[in-house]
C-alpha cells in the first residue's frame, strides 16, 4: 500500500507545532511558579520587616505608631505596624542599649510593661551609663530613644537622669524654642511610627507658624497621628473606635489647694474609685435572685468609660450591662445590645446579631410608632435645661432605636427585614433624642450607606463590621448630590459636637482633601485649619498614648512616685497636652526636680507655665504673673527667706552683714579717698561689660530697678490675660491691688475699684475684696490728706519767699 506523502507532511507539521506550543505552555508554567515563590519570599520578608503596611498598631507600650512624612509631604501619610528597628545587627545593638534605658525607666514606673521598683524610688546614684546608653540607642535608629533625645534637647532637662552638675544646662525661656537637632530627631522618630515624636514636632511647627497658609507645614503630623490613633482604636477590642479611650485630667494644682476630698473639687479632680467601693457595686449586682441594677449599671458605666480611675475593659462593661438588662432595666439592654452588633469586649467571630436583636427590643417594647409618639409627649412636657430622660414621660432608648436602624440596614432572618427608609426614620428619631451614633449614621447614609450594605448572609460572616465602614467614606456613591454633602457635614458636626470620634476623623478627612466634581466646584471646600481642628481633638481626647501616660503618671504622684510621674507628664507635655504642662510644672514648682539645680528648676517650670498659659489655662497665667511679680525669675526675695529659712537663711545673712560692713566702712572713710573709692570699686563689682568697664553701685542699681519694672509689667501682663480671658478673681485681685500702689502699672484708684470689684463678685473672693476695698478708702484718704499737707506747706514757702522778695 502507497504511502500518502501528503499526510506525513501534514502529520509532520501538526507534531512540530504541537511540540511547539507544548514548550512555550510548559516555559510559561515555569515562569508562573517561579513568579509565585518569589510573591511568597517578598511576603515572607515583608511579614518580618517594619515596612508592613497594616491598620493596627500593636505597640501598646505608648511609644510608637504612626508613619509620617515630612512637614511639606510629597506623598500620602501611611501607618506600620510597629517602630521597633530592623532585624539586623544595627537594630539589635539599638535594641540592647534601648533594653539598658527601659530598665532605669521601669525604676521610674515608665516602663511599657508599667512595672516598676518601690514607690517613691529617686534616681541612681550613677546614671552616666544610663545616658550613654540613651545616646547609643538613639544614634543607632532606635525611634523612642530619639524622641526621648530629642524631648531632652529641647526642654534641657535629660530624663535618663543625666544633669550637668557644672549647672551648665540651659533651660529654654520660651516652650516653643526651636532645636534643629530636636527637630531631626523627632522627625526620624516619626517617620519610624512614633506618635509622640509626630505631635512634638507638629506641636513646635504650629507654634513658629505665622500665617493660616503656614497650616500645611504642621497639619500632616497631626493627620498622621490621628490616622494611626483611630486604625489602633478600630481594631481594639475595648474601643472599635466607639469608645474613648480614659484621660485623667487631673490637675494636681486644684488637687493641692482644695484638698484631694474637698467638695470644691470638680468631677474630673475627684479622687480615683476605691477598690471597696467596686467590691460593695459587685456584691450588690451579684445578688439571686434580685439583683441591684442600679449598682450593676454603675459598674458597668464605670468599666465602660474608664471612668474614676477604673481600668477601662468592655468585657466586664458587658457582663455588668447584661445583668441589668436581663432584669428591665432598659438603658442597660440599649448598651448591651451595642456592644454585641460591634462586638465590643469580645472577638467579632463570637458577635451574635440575634442577642443584639434580643436587648434591642427590650429598649424599645413598644415600637417606632408608639416611640415617636412618646418623644413628642415628652417635649411637650420637657422643661428648660431638662433632657428627654429626665421627663415624666417614659420615653424608649434611643441606643435602641440606633441599634434598630442598623438592624434594618442589615436585616436579620426571620426578624428583621432589610428596609432602608424604616432604618432612617430609627435613625432620625434616636438622633432627635440625641445620640451621636444616629447622626454619624445619617450621615453615612448620605455618602453611600445605602448601596454599600451587604446582605446579612455576607455580612456576618466573622469580618468586624468596622471593617467595612471606611469604604464607604472613601468610595461614595456617584449620586451623591452637593445637598447631600451640605446634609452629611452638618450631621458630622452635630455628631462631633457630642464627641463622636469617627465624626471628628470623617470631618478631617473632609476638610483635609475636599470634595470636587467635574464641572470644578466643590462639594466641600479644602480648608486646613478646620482639618487641623478636627485631628487636633482626636489627639487631645482620644489618644491611647496620652492615655497610658496621663493615667499612669496621676497613679503614681498618689503612690506617691512622683519623679516617675513627672517624667510622664513631662513626655506628654511636649506634645502640647495642656493639663500635663500644668502638672509637669507644679511638680516642678515642689522641688521635684530629676537632679537640676534650684535655678535650673524655676526655669523648667516658668517655661511650663507659660506654654500652660498660652494654651488658655487660668491657673498657669496667674502662676507665671506670680513668677513676674515676686521677683522670683531675678532673685531670692525676702519672702523665700521667711518661708524657707533652711535654705535661703544663711545666704541672705551673709548679704545683710556685707552691706552692713560696707555702710560702717563708708562712715569712717573719706569719700575722696583714692584707696577708699578703689576698695570699694574691687568689692562691688562683680562684672563687667564688654568693653572692659566695672559696673559701678549706681549703674546696678539702676539695673535692678529697670528689672524688677520690667518684671511688674510682665506680671500685670499675664494676670491681665487670666482676668479678661477666664474671670479670674485671684487675677482681678491682683491687678487692682497694682493699680492701687502704682505696681508696674499706673497708679488709678477708679480702675483699682473696679478689678476689685469684679474679684469679689466671686463667692470665694468677697472677703479678701471688701477688705481691700475698705485698705483701699484708706489709702486713699491718705493720699488726700498727705496732697493737703504738702500743698499747704508749699503755699506757706511761697508766701514767705513773697515777703523776703518785699522786703
């Protein structure tokens, strides 16, 4: 049989091509696994390196977290995961001179882990180590070492313990100084995720700034810090960014002068919960078969808030709310249900929608109809100043009522039908009654929400729902109108007004960036001093590194610890957090001093003081006018002398013989006298000018004078700006007590008048006034009588100069 040529070739030509393409598949198979193993190792090093991009800051030590770019960025601010140093030689070396610095900080109670020595423990003998080993770890990268450099450089006082003893220090006058070598570091440290070193930075940038278009150099800090606060906060357990983190506001100056019980004391200076009293809430809430629900929302609202120095833990805020509930009580079952679609306490695996449903509908038994019509029943009857609970009417909770509207955003099976137009009008009702949540969620609905909800079968599937909330801020539907924007930047504000934290960051996202459409308008105009505004507060109220350092630095000034406490604050008040600044300086002003001298110590505290006082607090200006005033920035007056004799007494005798000496001297010399004048030229001058020149006794004392003049105006300066700023009496006192002697101001009884007059309208201050007031009559009277007298005598010298020129 012929054998068909034709066929072969074709056979031929069909094998080739097949073996063809079988080679160029198996080259590309190849090629895509070898691609796959090099994505894993990127990963694998990834996963081991600082540069992992990620929301969450794991670093509960306080002192790290944050990505940030410099002062002018070119690109977008990101956040690490931590700012520990690299995995290499370089970062382990930093890493064991960092390890040396934290133990000496764990004597100190300023460890990360918060362990600490015996309370009340001073420093070491020797801390040369200590410092070399702070300066070590810093050169070699490590991000808090730098920031605790940096923070040292710039207030001149080194919290490693190490003071020049050659009192060669120098204390900055004015906070905001500016050290570039401060600068750089605080700027490596930020860039490496520390949050202190980025509010630092941004703190001294704000303060040089001298124009609104100056904004730009400073905000990226803050935006950077608020950024990693609320990525830390969202994935914590005990926040999800629902929840505050505690600041103690504490001011130990209203601390010291009303006693640490006094009735004066406002609710942010009381004394910390007693562990009997949570002991005695405890056993009252633990009572079968009926507990005390009261007590168990009392505990419950205090785990919850953090509230009186209890450990903030939404665990035991949960426990204590769901005894309440389980029991009727109805603001309970509105929180419960809260922290169960949240998942707040607990993992978001282990949420269960239908207990949210459950405690819900305890807080609103009788539904949104006969809701709405309890709400317009209580504002009929609702009196000034009186809130809607506060009414006769019995009115649903308006938690409840927000956690219904989510509900129906989400749906429940068999429950609760997916209904948006009923979730709104829920929302609109809880919002009326004033809960925040309502509004952030009304305006959320206005960004998107709508079409940016997942079903229930997808939604609950184990992922945090605060996981899914960012994308809609950032992919907003299409249709969102410009009446949308307009409606949603007022239900941000009123929710932010009420201290909604994702309100604020939403607001400053807003304002950062700004919203524009095509045609070139904008929705919402950029503007960089409102941004600023909005992360400032995140900052300022819920930073968990402030948190940690306000909280455990008031705990240790009450154990007693009180250099460990002042470190804290004296970390924290380089941020710019103004009740730390205020504490920082008491301390200061007590004589706790970390090993600076007297001088050195005055001065580290005026410059606290000053930046308290610049930042709107009453209490710091008067305490700077009082530095001015008592001539304490110039000399130990005799004030001192009398109040501290141990230390001024000696001193002050040496001085008081000397001028003695010299005034016997004088009496029994000549005052032509070469030898004499010579001699006392040696004795009283003690500098000289640049020319070369002694200053003699006179050019001193007119020194002297033109000091303590120029102390008084600073004085009366700083009192002024208590007085018209916040009402002071204690500053109104003082600046007519100045008015009335003439006091670095002019002297004016009518306007002394009045400054006393407005220091008595306060209740505390009406003795002290009348009292001057009635010295005041007297003087003045004086004055009169002494003008009397000397005119008389003036006419009686006229009159007989007359008569000699007569005769």
């Amino acid at each position: 049989m012929p054998v068909n040529t034709t066929k072969l070739a074709m056979m031929a030509v069909v094998g080739a091509v097949a073996v063809f393409l079988g080679t160029i598949v198996l080259t590309l198979q190849v090629l895509i696994v070898q691609r796959k193993n090099q994505i894993k190792k990127i990963k694998s090093k990834r996963s081991n390196n600082k540069g992992k991009k990620i929301y969450v800051n794991e670093d509960r030590s306080g002192y790290g977290a944050g990505t940030i770019t410099p002062s002018e960025p070119t690109e977008d601010i990101f956040l690490w995961k931590d700012s520990t140093p690299e995995t290499t030689s370089k970062g382990h070396s930093a890493n064991a001179y960092w390890s040396q610095v934290q133990r000496y900080l764990e004597n100190l109670g300023d460890a990360p882990s918060g362990k600490r020595m015996a309370s009340g423990s001073s420093f070491p003998p020797s801390t040369s180590h200590v410092h070399e080993s702070l300066l070590q770890a810093a050169n070699l990268g490590h991000p808090t070492a730098q920031h605790y450099v940096a923070t040292a450089l710039s207030s001149g006082i080194w919290l490693s313990g190490k003071q020049n003893n050659d009192n060669t220090n120098t204390i900055p006058e004015d906070f905001f100084h500016i050290n570039p070598q401060s600068m750089i570091l605080w700027h490596m440290a930020a860039l490496e995720g520390n949050v202190e070193a980025a509010l630092s930075l941004g703190n001294k940038i704000r303060a040089g700034a001298s124009s609104d278009a100056d904004c730009s150099r400073y905000m990226p800090y803050y935006e950077a810090a608020a950024n990693s606060i609320i990525d830390e906060l969202e994935a914590e357990k005990h926040s999800r960014a629902k929840v505050n983190p505690p600041m103690d506001k504490h001011s130990l100056v209203q601390v010291h002068i009303h006693g640490g019980t006094s009735s004066q004391l406002n609710w942010e200076n009381k004394p910390d919960e007693s562990q009997e009293a949570l002991q005695y809430y405890h056993l009252l809430s633990s009572k079968t078969p009926d507990p005390d629900v009261h007590a168990s929302y009392t505990l419950a609202h205090l785990y919850h808030y953090g509230l009186r120095g209890v450990p903030q833990n939404l665990t035991k805020a949960l426990f204590y709310y769901e005894i309440a509930a389980k029991n009727d009580y109805q603001e309970a079952a509105g929180q419960a249900g809260k922290f169960h679609i949240w998942s707040l306490g607990f993992e978001p695996s282990e949420r269960n929608i239908f207990t949210a449903h459950k405690y819900f509908k305890k807080g609103t038994k009788s539904g949104l109809k006969e809701c709405m019509q309890k709400y317009q029943d209580a504002l009929k009857v609702k009196r000034k100043g009186e809130t809607i609970e506060e009414t006769s009417v019995d009115v649903c909770d308006h938690p409840s009522l927000n956690g219904f509207g989510l509900l129906h955003l989400y749906g429940v099976p068999m429950l609760v039908p997916v209904d948006f137009e009923k979730a709104k009008t829920y929302f609109q009702l809880a919002r009326d009654m004033g809960n925040m949540d309502a509004s952030y969620n009304l305006a959320m609905l206005k960004l998107g929400f709508r079409s940016s909800w997942k079903e229930v079968k997808d939604s609950w599937d184990g992922q945090s729902v605060s996981d899914t909330i960012p994308a809609f801020m950032e992919k907003p539907s299409n249709f969102a109108t410009k009446e949308d924007w307009i409606s949603a930047v007022r239900e941000l504000e009123s929710a932010a007004s009420k201290g909604h934290l994702q309100a604020h960051h939403r607001l400053g996202m807003l304002y950062a960036e700004g919203i524009r459409y095509a045609g070139g308008g904008a929705f919402v105009n950029r503007d960089c001093k409102k941004a600023y505004a909005q992360y400032k507060w995140i900052v300022d109220n819920a930073s968990p590194q402030l948190s940690r350092r306000t909280r455990t630095a008031y705990k240790q000034y009450t154990a007693g610890d009180f250099e460990g406490a002042l470190v804290n604050y004296l970390m924290a008040a380089e941020t710019g957090h103004k009740i730390s600044q205020v504490n920082a300086a008491f301390l200061l002003d007590r004589g706790v001093c970390l090993h600076l001298s007297e001088e050195q110590c005055r001065g580290a505290s005026l410059r606290l003081w000053k930046a308290a006082a610049q930042s709107g607090d009453a209490e710091a200006a008067i305490r700077v006018g009082d530095f001015y005033f008592y001539g304490s920035t110039r000399r130990t007056t005799w004030v001192d002398v009398v109040l501290f004799p141990e230390v001024h007494l000696v001193p002050a005798t040496m001085k008081l013989f000397r001028s003695l000496q010299k005034y016997v001297t004088s009496m029994f010399t000549d005052n032509n006298d070469e030898s004499s004048s010579s001699y006392e030229e040696e004795e009283v001058c003690k500098e000289k000018a640049e020319d070369g020149v002694c200053l003699t006794t006179v050019e001193e004392e007119d020194s002297d004078e033109d000091s303590y003049s120029t102390d008084l105006e600073k004085a009366a300066e700083y009192y002024r700006l208590a007085s018209q700023q916040h009402k002071s009496p204690r500053a109104n006192f003082n600046l007519g007590y100045m008015h009335q002697w003439g006091l670095g101001l002019t002297q004016d009884f009518p306007l002394a008048k009045r400054h006393y007059d407005l220091a008595g309208s306060a209740k505390q201050a009406t003795f002290a006034a009348q009292l001057a007031l009635l010295t005041m009559g007297l003087h003045e009277q004086f004055l009169s009588l002494k003008s009397l007298v000397t005119w008389s005598m003036e006419e009686e010298e006229y009159e007989e100069d007359e008569y000699e020129e007569d005769l």
